[in-house]
C-alpha cells in the first residue's frame, strides 16, 4: 500500500488526503467489528459455556487415563514381580 501511495500522490498535500481516507476507512471498519461483536455477545457467551463444557470433558478424560496409566504399571510391576519369583524359583528346584 506505501508504494502504491507513493507512486500515486507525489505531492504531500495528496499523501496526507491519502492517509487521511485510509484512517478514516480504519475507524469504520473498527466500529463496525465492536457493533458486530456486541451483537454476538450472546452467542460469545454460549461457546464460552461450551468451551467451558468441553475442558471439564477433557480434564475428566485425563483423570480417567492417568487412572488407567497407574493400573497398567501395577498390573506390569506384579507381573514383573511374579516373573522374577518364577526364575527364582525355576533355580532354586533345578539344583
């Protein structure tokens, strides 16, 4: 866009009415998104209770495989256990 300015107004009177229709077209366009946004409040407020939803779904998910984790490392721990009371015992009555 400076480029195209400077290429187009030489003059500094012609830059500054530029850059002033260029400010202008920026403050419509920031009015427009906060009506727009105020407008949507109620809906902003209902993907908050969703997003909101979908964490605790999430935290309760990760609670459940933590759980699960804790359970497969027991269940791996007495295996382990188990596998060297075997060995032990597999030497103890081969000799």
């Amino acid at each position: 866009m400076n480029s195209f300015r400077r290429q187009v107004a030489t003059r500094i009177e012609d830059k500054d009415r530029i850059r002033g229709i260029a400010d202008a077209v920026f403050e419509i366009l920031t009015e427009l998104n906060r009506a727009d946004i105020q407008t949507r409040t109620g809906e902003f407020a209902a993907l908050t209770r969703a997003v909101d939803d979908a964490k605790k779904r999430l935290v309760k998910l990760k609670e459940d495989i933590d759980q699960i984790m804790h359970r497969v490392k027991v269940a791996t721990d007495l295996t382990n256990a188990v596998d060297k009371a075997l060995a032990q015992s597999a030497k103890f009555f081969a000799a």
